[in-house]
C-alpha cells in the first residue's frame, strides 16, 4: 500500500511538472525527485519481502494495510513538507524577501 500510494503522488506530480515544464519556479520537479526516491524504495522493500513471505505477501491483514496506508500517506505528507522548506528557503517568488524588506506590506 505504500509503493501504490507514493507512486500516486509521483505520477499527479509528474504530470503537474511536465504541463507546466520548462518553468519550474515553484520547484515542483524537486517534489517529483522526492516521490520518485520514496517509491523507489518502497518498490525494493516489496521486492525483498516478496523474496521473503512468497505468495503470502499479496494477501496482508486488513490492519496491516490500513498501517501501510497510514505510513504511504505519512510519506507523502513529509515529502510536501520538504518541498515547503525549500520554497521557503529558495523563495522563487520573492515574496519572503519583499516581506523581510517591507516592500510587500501595503499601507493605509
């Protein structure tokens, strides 16, 4: 459940990079990069534990997909917060900088 869920995000990510591609300024291909990774190893860790259980792997409990679900969508989250950190520090816009400066506060 995790490989589906952060391999989800990196195809809506994806495909919101490549409409808006060449101009990146919002850094999305960072969050594609990142998703891609998680998924990645995900993949390698459904590999290993097939090797591991066999066919049993394709039939999990019920509260361990629910656990794997939550952990994918941990992933995920984490991934967005990443990508707002570097926003934030990369600031494409400006906007922090007018803001730090004063420029960005309107009067009146």
């Amino acid at each position: 459940m995790t490989l589906l869920v952060t391999v989800y995000a990196a195809i809506v990510c994806t495909v919101i990079w490549y409409k808006n591609a060449p101009d990146d300024k919002m850094r999305v291909g960072t969050l594609c990069w990142i998703y891609w990774g998680a998924s990645l190893m995900w993949f390698v860790d459904a590999v290993f534990a097939y090797v591991r259980t066999g066919a049993e792997y394709f039939s999990p409990a019920p509260a361990e997909m629910l656990n794997d679900l939550f952990l994918g969508l941990s992933a995920v989250a984490l991934g967005l917060v990443i990508w707002v950190v570097i926003l934030l520090i990369k600031d494409p816009r400006g906007v922090i900088k007018d803001m730090l400066t004063g420029r960005g506060v309107k009067k009146g």
